[in-house]
C-alpha cells in the first residue's frame, strides 16, 4: 500500500517517454519462447503484469535475461520447447497471463496449472476455456474461475465466432492454434486489438487476415517451419499515455508532448472520442515500431463537450475508462457510455469503482448496467479515495486529484506499477505535485 496526497494542479508542461505497451511486452515474451533462437525486446514494460509473464516463462524453462531493465532477451526453444513446471504457475494478477498460457499450455504434452492472487482468481475463465475445448482443449476451471488445470494434448483446427470481443481470448486461440492440426479460423464481430496478428505475421507464421464493414476474419494455417526471432522496439503503451494526456486537456494552461507512443487503431478508441469532444492533440511524426504505429502526441488543455460511447468504440477503449470517467466530469453537458458491462469483469467492477469513487469526489454520476452517465463540469472537491488496488482506477483518480478544489487522498497509488512503473515520477517531472502519506 501507498498511500499518497495530490495537490491541485495549475498546468501541465514539458516532453516525457511512456513506458513500453504492456500488450506488447506480454506477446513478445510468449511468442519469443516460442521462436528458434534468441529474440531482443527493447523498451520492454518491466510492470508487474509483464514481470508475471516473464516468471511463467521461466517456469516452464524458458532461460530470460534481463541486461537492463527494459531490455530483454527470450532465449526461445521452438514450439515444442517448454517443459512441464513442478509446481502451479502463478500469473500474480494478470489476466493477460493466464488466458495467453491457457491457449499456449493447451497443446503442449504435459498437464499445468495456472494459479494467481486473489484479484485474479476473481475473474472469468470460462470465455477462455469454452472456445478452446471446441479445439479438443482439456481444460478445468474452478466453479468458472482459477486455478486452472490444463491437461495438454493434440489439437485440431476449428472455426470459431467471438460473440463477445477479447483480444485475450483471439491470442489465446491463435497461440493453440499453432498446435493444431488443420487451420484454425477466428471471426470477430467488433474490431479488437490485433498485436499477436501483426507479431505472428512478423515471425513468419502463415496468417491471413481479412476485413469487411461488419466482421474481421483471419485464418492460422498449422505452423511447419520454426517461428523466426525478431528484435522488437516496443513503442509507449497509449494506455499510460492517456492519463498524462487526459490531464493536460483538462487542466487550464497545460501543454505536453507524449513521444513515441503507440497508435494502433485497435487501441485507440480513446483518442477518437476525446477529439470527438473537442481535444486538441496534434499527431506528429508518424512512423512504424515493430510493425506498429507509433508518432509523438502534441496535447494543450481544451473545452471539451460530452458525448456518447458505445459499440465498437467501447472495444478500442476498454482500458480507459477509468481515466474518460475524469475527463467527462470536466465537459459540458452529459456524457453516457452504453454497451460496457466487460468494465464489470475487469481488475475491478470498473462501472461500480469509478462511480463510486468520483461520486466521493462530487461528480454527478449515474451507474447504468452496461456504464455510466456523467454530468459536467463540475468542480471535485476533496475527499479521500480508494483505487481498490485497481493500476488504472489508481492513476485515474490521481489525475482527478490534479482539478480538485483541495487535495485529495488517495489509498494506494503502489498497483499503478502493475502497467505504468514510474508513474508518480513521470507527472512530477511534468508538473504535477503530490506528498507520500
């Protein structure tokens, strides 16, 4: 626990890097276990969820090297280079871990069981198991949830429809996939992020990708031929980006640059709907980093308008929504986010921490089953917090505590390093202040 004051802020300046994409980290540690060879990743994520990915690898005898702290090397072993661990595999608290090594363990020829703390064993499960048991899978859940106990076997390629959009679900198919004996075809009915699709092409996997106005669909032939070993510069994670980013928006006088951030489409849900409400963020030197995109954002503080959120763009948007919450408290009007109840299922019930949190704060807030409304502007006050060891509601209620009237307390701000090690750091050295309790 780490308890922290924030102090009220009268503008944002200056340049800062972001720390490396957390699901990129996540995929090259997984998939660099799986190459013949060495792979390089540079400005790797050395967060929690990431560090949990990387501690699951060496379980199963995955040699990890760390030169520095956000470069890494993956000795990988080929596809059927693990071995079994000895004891449970605990993926901490990331879900990320877990539901990628349920696709990955599913085919290998020895059984595993993936475990974590508390937080983790709260989350569903069975949306991961259900479409890989279609692929001959054997996998236990515990009443839905883990620990999960994954016996290994021979897979065999399918056709799959996700009715309910989860990157995490595709990449855990597509890795089983690569286990099967017959191609193996995902549909999905609303875009989601598409890291593992651009990693396996890079890696010389036989992927093939097509997208209409209603569905995007891609087929992963059985793999014949070693995975290649790539060095990867891994670009800034836009979700740590947008806490900065939100903060100078709403923040009088602020004007920042954000460098060598990630854009990809599939992530960006945030930055379409904050322009949407008036945000004035120039995109500049657009550029590919690991076969992504990735430029430098100009942000300066703007009046923003409320809007409404739902469909496709709560899916490139998934993550944010702690952080939009703090934003709409500052537009005029009132925003409504319908079509999110994955919020609920989170690190947190995300709909009912963000309301209750802010409401403390005195936004005027409504929680729907599938969201929430926000009424704005609205002035916060001072109060005292939880983030409910939630990274993301943690950070974003830090951001809130920077346009309150007084100082807000804050119960503990340490989970942020699951995804943004150094946050504190970084809005310090931008201009935001703050006191350890």
């Amino acid at each position: 626990m780490s308890a922290v004051r924030v102090l009220p802020c009268t503008g944002l300046q200056g340049s800062t890097t972001l720390p490396g994409d957390k699901s990129i980290s996540h995929r090259a540690l997984l998939l660099g276990a799986l190459a013949n060879g060495p792979s390089t990743i540079n400005n790797f994520l050395p967060g929690g969820d990431c560090l949990a990915t990387a501690g699951a690898l060496r379980a199963l005898g995955i040699s990890i090297e760390t030169p520095s702290e956000r470069t890494v090397i993956v000795h990988g072993r080929g596809l059927n280079g693990l071995q079994p661990s000895h004891s449970p595999i605990n993926c901490v608290r990331s879900g990320t871990t877990m539901r990628l090594l349920a696709g990955l363990l599913a085919g290998q020829s020895f059984s595993s069981i993936l475990t974590g703390e508390e937080q983790l064993l709260r989350r569903p499960m069975e949306r991961v198991a259900i479409p890989l048991r279609q692929m001959g899978a054997e996998i236990q859940t515990t009443n839905g949830h883990a620990p999960l106990h994954i016996q290994g076997r021979r897979l065999h390629g399918t056709q799959l429809t996700l009715e309910v959009p989860s990157a995490q679900v595709k990449s855990a198919i597509l890795l089983a996939a690569l286990y099967a004996d017959s191609p193996t075809t995902i549909q999905e009915t609303a875009p989601t992020r598409d890291h593992t699709e651009r990693m396996l092409q890079a890696m010389g996997a036989v992927l093939e990708v097509h997208t209409s106005n209603k569905y995007r669909k891609m087929t992963l032939f059985p793999h014949r031929h070693p995975l290649t070993p790539l060095e990867i510069e891994v670009p800034g994670d836009f979700s740590s980006a947008a806490f900065p980013l939100v903060a100078a928006l709403i923040i009088p006088g602020s004007h920042i640059h954000l460098k060598n951030i990630g854009i990809n489409p599939t992530r960006t849900g945030l930055l379409d709907a904050l322009i949407q409400m008036g945000a004035s963020v120039r995109i500049h030197n657009e550029r590919l980093v690991a076969n992504e995109p990735a430029a430098d954002l100009e942000v300066q503080s703007s009046q923003l308008k409320a809007i409404e959120i739902a469909g496709d763009l709560v899916v490139r948007m998934i993550d944010e929504f702690p952080i939009f919450a703090i934003a709409a408290t500052q537009a005029q009007g009132k925003t409504v986010v319908r079509d999110a109840a994955e919020l609920r299922v989170k690190e947190t019930d995300r709909i009912a921490t963000v309301v209750t949190e802010l409401r403390k704060l005195g936004a005027v807030i409504v929680e729907r089953l599938d969201g929430f409304e926000i009424t704005g502007p609205v002035k916060l006050q001072s109060a005292a917090v939880s983030s409910h060891g939630d990274h993301r509601l943690a950070m974003a209620l830090f951001v809130a505590g920077l346009i309150a009237r007084d100082p807000i307390f804050i119960d503990d701000v340490a989970c942020a390093a699951d995804s943004f090690p150094g946050f504190l750091e970084t809005m310090q050295s931008l201009g935001a202040e703050y006191a350890s309790n």
